[in-house]
C-alpha cells in the first residue's frame, strides 16, 4: 500500500485501540460495533474502519496472537458509487485568479494551483515534484504516483508560465519545486490550507480540497470529448473503471440537458 494509506491505517487502528482501551487479543466483533455506534460516522468511514482493523487482526493472526478476525463477524456498509465533487471551469479561474501575485510565495501559490488543475495531479504528486521534473519545451511533467510509478503527464502554458513566474522570484535554490517560506519542501497539509483560503478568497462555497482540482480537471476533459483511455493514462489510474467515474458525472450533465428539452418533458 501507498505510505499515505499505511500512515491512514496505522492512526485509525490507534485511534480504535486508544479510545476503547481493549488488549488487541481480546477485542470482539461486538465492541467494534459499539465503537463505530458510537461515533456515529459516515459509511465511507466506517468502511476505512473495518479495512484497516481487519488489516491488523489479520496480522495478529499471521504473528498466532489470534485465532480469529473479529472483523468477519461486522456486517461491512454498502457503499454507492462515489461521486466526488467537481468544480466548474468558471469556480476553478475564480480560485486561481484570486491569488495575490505580489509576493514570491503568491506566485508559488499560483503555480501550484495552475499545476493542481493543469496536469490533474495529487496533492502528493504536487508536493514532491521537482524542477528537473519539468520538461518545458516537450510541454511534459514527470510525475510520481503511487507505488513509486512515473508517468509523464502535458503541461500546457498557463502553467508552465506560473512556474517560470514563481521560479524567477523564489529566494531559495534546490531542486524540489514547491518550497515553503523556510526554503523546504512544501507540505500536504500546507497545499490544503492554500485550497481552502484561496475558495474562500474567491467565495465559493462548496467544500473542496486538493483532489477537488484533480476530480474537476478529470470530468472538464471528459465532457470535452477526451478519450476515456488518455484521461485514464494523465491521472495515473491502474484500472479504466476508476476514470470511468468521470462518464457519470458527465452522464449527469447529458442527462439533464435532454430532459431539460425533451418534448413531453
């Protein structure tokens, strides 16, 4: 699994064995009922739960700690189809112009959203991109995904022009691209704070995060008539039904639109 998703597993398991104060041997499939009960979360979360419980009692198993997996006996959510929320194209230059270009680190700011929107990236990927990363006369970013797969993915001139502009200021030498005020490299969490002071800035109101700027770059490219597979290949995909996503949002959209102007409608 990806670093993130073990760090994601590792605190859920913690969090599980903290707040009920049970010896990992002796937990029963009725107190992890209980606990989710109790906290009262959503079918996504409780999912992420179970996955990453039924991870550990697995391994308690391998280690013979346990003979069992109490997590078999927990009914696990059924989870719909996730439909992630999409951006219009008008919200995400509304965000981008927003920033204030006055400073080196709001001509980073922008560059990091050009790129974000641009090239379809994780916030990950965002993070840890490099400038010998940037391959501008070919128009092309290498990126990499997870488990450590590089692909190369177009970069088109708006954001290649915000890189040059951030490039040309920044105070700091070093290879990593995006560089916080200390001169290291730019974190996560640091790029979801940007995300969400900038749509504030710019007075949207839905809840969006980095990956927003990914989903809205997917589904824009989708229903200008871009090929499923190419989508598939720019986002870094292992599976075509993960992008095929994308087709029911835009599904959505044509839906609407015929219904909008069915003649017994």
């Amino acid at each position: 699994m990806s670093p993130n998703t073990v760090a994601s597993y590792g605190s859920d398991v913690d969090l599980f064995l903290q707040e009920t104060s049970l010896a990992p041997e002796g937990v029963k499939a009725d107190d992890i009922v209980a606990y989710i009960s109790g906290k009262k979360m959503s079918e996504r979360s409780q999912a992420r739960l179970l996955s990453a419980l039924r991870s550990f009692f697995n391994f308690l198993i391998l280690e013979k700690l346990r003979n069992d997996n109490p997590c078999d006996k927990v009914a696990a959510p059924k989870l719909g189809r996730y439909i992630p929320s999409v951006l219009s194209l008008e919200e995400v230059l509304a965000i981008i112009e927003s920033v204030d270009t006055g400073s080196w680190r709001g001509k980073r700011d922008r560059a990091i959203l050009e790129v974000l929107y641009g090239c379809g990236l994780r916030v990950s990927e965002a993070a840890n991109l490099r400038i010998a990363d940037v391959f501008k006369e070919e128009g092309f970013v290498r990126v990499v995904g997870k488990g450590d797969k590089q692909r190369l993915v177009p970069i088109g001139e708006p954001a290649l022009a915000a890189i040059d502009a951030y490039l040309a200021d920044r105070p700091f030498s070093g290879d990593v691209l995006f560089l916080n005020a200390h001169g290291k490299p730019l974190s996560r969490i640091s790029i979801f704070n940007l995300i969400k002071t900038q749509a504030i800035a710019a007075g949207i109101q839905k809840e969006i995060s980095p990956h927003t700027f990914r989903h809205s770059f997917a589904t824009h490219l989708v229903e200008a008539g871009a090929d499923l597979r190419a989508v598939q290949e720019m986002l870094g995909h292992e599976s075509i039904l993960t992008t095929e996503i994308y087709t029911h949002i835009d599904r959505a959209t044509w839906q609407r639109s015929i219904l909008d102007h069915h003649p017994r409608g």
